[in-house]
C-alpha cells in the first residue's frame, strides 16, 4: 500500500470521543502495560525511553498488519499502546529501585498475570451467561489449567482468587463459559486444596488436556486442510476480545507446561523445544480436523516461552538480595 494511501486510512480512522472509545483506549494502554513491565525488567540497561519507543514500535507493526486481515488501523490505538508501554516501563523502573522478595519468582507472576488476563479480558461487566454444554475436552483443560495454577501459586488463597476469576468470566463482555468448563475448574480447585501434586503429574495432566482438547472430537476428514505458516494468523483476523484471550490462555498453559518440566530437572530449552515438538503434532493433525486451523503460533510461542520465564527469573534473582540464613 502507498504512502499515502496508509496516512489516508489512519487519518480516517481517528474517532471522535465516546464512551466507547475511553473504554477501547483503556484497554489498548492495559494490552500494552505487561510489556513495557517485562522489556524493562528483562533489559534494564535500555532505559525507559527505549522501551517505549520500542513499545510503539510495535503498535505500529501490529497496526500495519492488520491492514492485510480487513481490521481497522487507528492512531488512537497506536498512541494508547505507547503511553501503555510508558507506564510499564516506568512501573518496572520503580520497582527495580525498591526491590521485594516476590520478585524472586518473576517467572511465577509472569504465568500467573497471563491467567488473570486470559479470565477476566476484557474487564467490562454483562448479565451472566452459562452455556449448558458438558464438553470433555473443555472440562479436561480447565482441570488441568486449575491443577497448574495451583502448583504454580503454592497458596489456598491465590488459588481460591484463581478460581473466582475463572467464575468471573460468566459475567463478562464477549465471554462465557460452559458447563463442562465449570465443573472442570471446580474439580480442579477442589484438588489443589485438598493435594500438593508432583510437578510431572501436573505436567502431565497439562499435557493430556492439551492434546484432547486439540484433538477433539475426534472426527477426521479424509482431505487436509492447508497449513497455516503466518504467526498469530487466527488473533489478527478475529476480533481482540477474543484474540487476545485466547493468546492469553496459550501463554499461561504453554507456559506452565514449560515451567513444570522445568521444575522437574529438564533445562528450559529443552522443556520448550519437547513442548513445541508436541504442539507441532498436534497442528498437523489438526490438518485431518474439520473446524480446526494449523498453524505454525503454537510451536513458535512454545520455543520463545523458555527464554522469556529464564530471562525473567534470571531479573528477579538479581533484583533482590537472597535471603539472609539465620545463624
């Protein structure tokens, strides 16, 4: 596209003020908040500017992108993920000068701000909505995506919080839940209350659910389906409320997976490589699957995981002092 013609298109997409517009723009400055946070951390030397410019330069790739899948650009959304980033960036910078025990275990709220974010986004409030199906699949990967956040928080009360936002999703925009999906997480919660499970059985729960809800239902056709080799094909063509989510909910549940076999001995390279070898099966299979798309997002997000969860434990370890043995 010209020059002109992308100006045309930004120009035109630059909306009046609405109550719709404060609530997309806050959503674009709280998309962006994580990774002005999480550059920072894992870069510090970069200073804050750097990041945010960084930060938009990303919007703006993001933004051009969408001009090939029929989505609106807008230079409210480029502006909103800047002062996202900014802010980020900024928190982080405080942070590192008063630093916390938590932040040993930056890795940890890293999977733990992706499961907050994959409940309860879009954070805008609507009447419940229940969706009356039993769904093995969906029932499994909620049990297991509650097993895993429970070994993951080690706390009756963060997994009771994790829970209640699970529930929340009855009551939000563009969200639902069903049935089967409840009763899963319910189970879960249960469990992890009750029993401190082994990782490599949390591990392979987190696996099993994965691969069945992958796979599901199980009725193939005897012609393939093309293999999509774009990244992120599927979230820039839906809409972000659920793109977004659904991005989410893989970074946590890849992330776990990873984090568990991590917890298990096996080094963080090899934990993603054994996770994104798994999910590449399953995208050819997908292949055979009507109402499936197989694409390279999955493994590609599997492989880079790694060196994110290292990169941000490696920070909060050299964040706070270790603690002090007592004589």
């Amino acid at each position: 596209m010209p020059a002109e013609g992308l100006v045309v298109t930004l120009s035109r997409n630059f909306h009046p003020f609405s109550l719709g517009l404060l609530e997309d723009l806050i959503l674009n400055v709280a998309l962006f908040l994580p990774v002005g946070f999480l550059v920072y951390a894992i870069r510090q030397k970069r200073g804050i500017w750097l990041v945010t410019a960084l930060g938009a330069a990303l919007s703006v790739f993001i933004e051009l992108a969408q001009m090939f899948f029929s989505r609106e650009t807008s230079l409210q959304d480029m502006a909103a993920n800047t002062l996202g980033t900014l802010l980020g960036a900024t928190a982080a910078s405080v942070v590192a000068r008063h630093p916390a025990p938590w932040l040993r275990r930056l890795d940890e709220l890293f999977l733990g701000a992706c499961w907050f974010a994959f409940q309860l986004y879009p954070f805008v409030p609507r009447a419940p909505m229940l969706i009356p199906s039993m769904s093995l699949g969906l029932a499994a990967r909620s049990f297991a995506d509650m097993l895993a956040f429970g070994a993951l928080t080690r706390s009756k009360r963060a997994i009771s919080l994790g829970f209640l936002a699970t529930v929340a999703r009855l009551f939000l925009e563009g969200r639902s839940m069903t049935a089967g999906e409840m009763a899963g997480s319910a189970v879960g919660l249960l469990s992890s209350l009750l029993t401190a499970f082994a990782p490599w059985c949390v591990a392979g729960a987190v696996a099993l659910s994965i691969g069945v809800s992958g796979l599901a239902p199980f009725h193939f056709s005897p012609s393939p389906a093309p293999f999509v080799w774009l990244p992120f094909n599927a979230s820039l063509s839906s809409s972000w409320d659920s793109g977004f989510a659904i991005l989410a909910g893989k970074l946590f549940r890849y992330g776990a997976l990873i984090w568990l076999l991590m917890r298990c001995g096996v080094k963080a390279p090899r934990a993603g490589a054994a996770v994104a070898l798994f999910l590449g099966v399953i995208e050819v299979v997908q292949r055979w699957l009507p109402g499936h798309v197989s694409e390279s997002t999955d493994p590609l997000v599997a492989l880079l995981l790694p060196f994110v969860l290292s990169d941000l434990r490696e920070t909060g370890m050299a964040l706070t002092p270790p603690p002090e043995s007592a004589e």
